[in-house]
C-alpha cells in the first residue's frame, strides 16, 4: 500500500514494506498536521485560560499574568496571589523537567511524533485525574486545580515549542501579534502560500484563542 502526501512531499511511501513502529514514533509529522494539533491545542488553551481566569483570578497557561499577580503581591500575599504562585511553579517545574528529560533521553529526536503521544497522554491524564478529585470531592482547592493545570500546560508548551513553528506556540498572543503586524506579506490577498504560510498561521493561532 503506498501513500503519497500531496504538497507536503515528493516521496512515496511503502508503509508496509518500509514503515515500523520506531521509524513511525521517531519521525517528525508533515507540518499540515503539526498546524492542526497546535490550532487545536490554541483552541482549548484558550477556552481554560478564560474560564480560570474569570472564576480565580489567575492563569494556567499565560504564565506572565501569574508573574505579575505573584509580583504585586509578595509583600501582602492573598489568597489569589498563592492561587497564582501555584500555578506558575508547576508550570516551571514541569519545564525543567519535561524539556529536559526530552534533551538528555532523545537530543536527536526532541520533534518526534512521540513527544506529541507523550504530552497529549499527560494532559489527559491531569485533566481526568482533576475530574475525578472534582466528582469525589464535590470541590477542588483553587491551588490544586490551577497547579494541576498548570502543569498539563508546561508539557504543552514543551512540545509547541519543539515544533519550530514560532506562529503558534499555543498560549503568548503578544508575540504572535508582532510577527502578523510586521509580516511583509500581511496585506497579500494570496493565502496558503510558501510566503504567506506564517501570516496564515498566526491567523489562525489567534483565532482560535480568541473563539476558545
């Protein structure tokens, strides 16, 4: 059985004579399908950013929101300011951890479509450990719940990161704001096209924050 990836590649591949396991789980995605993974990931980062945000105060995924919460607040510490100190040391200690642990185990394969089974089967796991606490106890401490997430979004950030794909990192708007508005092909009426990919794509990253 042979398949050919239109526009993304020239090669034919035999995946029954050619394909294994370790081949398929090392290889890095056509970025078609990396772009739909990180849109899809923008979408639901969006959608719990704005749901915590409102109901706590803090953030699990724009972590410099929770720097400046955690900021203006060390010298009278409330209750929102441990909310955001919370989120913001999971969030960095499963960078470390996570980003590292990549580094030292597979240096030569850090975008291998492994890394993105790894880290959506980790965030599945937080959210549906939460879920549970939260059916078992009718109610979740603010510090858990935004700690817990927090570290579903480390992992994310992680594996957006490795992509290369700087127009979608999945949670920093600002900096994709930047890159669309000097972008020389910004007012290009073509779409989908080799110079207008990275105005495209940050388009869409956008858009799916903002609707998420």
């Amino acid at each position: 059985m042979k398949v050919k990836f239109g526009g993304c590649s020239n090669k034919v591949y035999d995946w029954w004579s050619e394909l294994s396991f370790k081949a398929y789980f090392l290889g890095v995605p056509p970025t078609p399908w990396i772009v739909v993974y990180l849109i899809f990931t923008t979408f639901y980062t969006g959608w719990i950013d704005g749901l915590i945000a409102l109901e706590i105060g803090v953030f699990v995924y724009n972590q410099t929101g929770n720097i400046v919460i955690v900021g203006a607040g060390i010298t009278n510490p409330t209750e929102q300011t441990w909310d955001a100190a919370s989120g913001l040391f999971t969030f960095l200690a499963t960078l470390l951890i996570f980003g590292q642990f990549i580094n030292i185990t597979t240096p030569k394969y850090t975008k291998a479509r492994f890394w993105l089974f790894v880290s959506g089967i980790y965030q599945i796991f937080i959210l549906s450990g939460l879920t549970v606490m939260y059916k078992k106890w009718s109610a979740l401490p603010n510090w858990l719940l935004v700690g817990g997430l927090a570290t579903a979004s480390g992992a994310q950030w992680v594996v957006a990161k490795s992509t290369g794909i700087q127009q979608i990192n999945t949670a920093v708007a600002t900096n994709t704001m930047v890159r669309m508005l000097t972008d020389p092909a910004l007012f290009k009426l073509s779409i989908l096209t080799e110079k207008t990919q990275a105005r495209d794509r940050s388009i869409l990253f956008l858009s799916a924050m903002f609707f998420g």
